[in-house]
C-alpha cells in the first residue's frame, strides 16, 4: 500500500470514494471504487 492509504484511518465522512488504478484493502471500506489512472478519471472533468 502506498502512503495515501494510511489517511483511510482518518476518514470521519459519510461517503468514500477510492480512485487508483489497482484494488486495494480499502476498497472494502469504499462506497465507490474506480478503477483507473487519477489522470484518466480527473481528465474527463472539462
């Protein structure tokens, strides 16, 4: 796991939302999973 993933511990929301390219052992936490690059996903919000 990279060192984003430590911030999970943190999450106070209602709501989480995982992007990254690969699964990851938070996804079980996650409400939504995207699967694919951040530039991919982040680069199709004109």
């Amino acid at each position: 796991m990279g060192a984003a993933a430590g911030l999970l511990d943190y999450f106070r929301g209602s709501h989480l939302a995982i992007v990254n390219r690969d699964p990851t052992p938070g996804d079980a936490q996650a409400d939504l999973c995207i699967h694919a690059s951040i530039g991919d996903v982040l680069g199709g919000m004109d």
